[in-house]
C-alpha cells in the first residue's frame, strides 16, 4: 500500500484492496474515505467489500465518489465538513491518490495558505499547481 500523508491529519493513498484496510487500521487510520467510483475500471474492488472490511477493523467508512478530472464545487461542498468532522488520522483513497489530494486541497484553501498546501501536496507527490485559480476561488468561501 502506498500511503502519502499530506499532514497529521490525513493522508491519500491509490486503490488500495481489501487486505490493506487491516494494516490501514493498524497503522493508527481512524477513518477511511472512498473517492472513488465503483466500476471505473476492470478489476477494481468492491468499495462494499472494502466497507465491510472497514467496519471489521473499526474504522469509520466514507464513500464519497467523485468523478475523475471533474471535481465539482459541490464534491468540494460535501469533502469540506467531512474531512473536518472526521475522526482522524484519515485515509482517502481513489485510483492514484490525486483525486483525494484535489479535494484536500479545494477545502483546505478556505482556511489554509495555498503555499502551505502546494508544499504538503509536493510533499506527499503531487502536483496541483494548476489548482491555483480553484484555490483562490475557494478562499473566498471560507468555512
């Protein structure tokens, strides 16, 4: 399993299978958030076999799928108090982590300094220069 932490609070990883979530609970994860479809891919696994799994270890189980590449103002309206509410640390995952990463980051520009965002994002791999308009859109939401 490839898991990135953004910050203490939550980190992203790519699809991960059923036997990770054992070791996701064991390495102290509390909460556990599917941004990923079922079914956008071949081979992927049920994110109900996951949920279940999840329960199993006593994680709390989100399952909040958004589109790749198409993340809208409301998957970022909903991301927003979740991430917030949730019992931390977090585990997001999706197919490569990005999408998990894009939602973070969308949310976190309402209270957070977008270079302190780029530089954990760039940190934990991940590139989202190009969110910079979106960024400064969304620190005008505050919240």
């Amino acid at each position: 399993m490839d898991i990135r932490k953004i910050d203490d609070t939550i980190s992203v990883a790519p699809q991960i299978s059923v036997e990770d979530v054992a070791e996701a609970a064991n390495l102290g994860f509390k909460t556990l958030v599917a941004n990923r479809p079922d079914q956008e891919e071949p081979g992927q696994p049920l994110m109900a076999d996951i949920e279940t799994a999840a329960r199993e270890h006593g994680l709390d189980w989100v399952f909040m799928p958004v589109q790749s590449g198409h993340i809208t103002d409301d998957d970022v309206n909903r991301f927003a108090p979740m991430i917030r509410d949730a019992e931390k640390p977090v585990l997001a995952f999706c197919r490569s982590g990005t999408r998990c990463t894009v939602l973070w980051a969308l949310s976190a520009a309402r209270n957070t300094p977008v270079r302190e965002i780029f530089t954990k994002a760039r940190n934990a791999g991940y590139d989202i220069s190009g969110l910079a308009p979106r960024m400064a859109q969304q620190a005008c939401e505050k919240g």
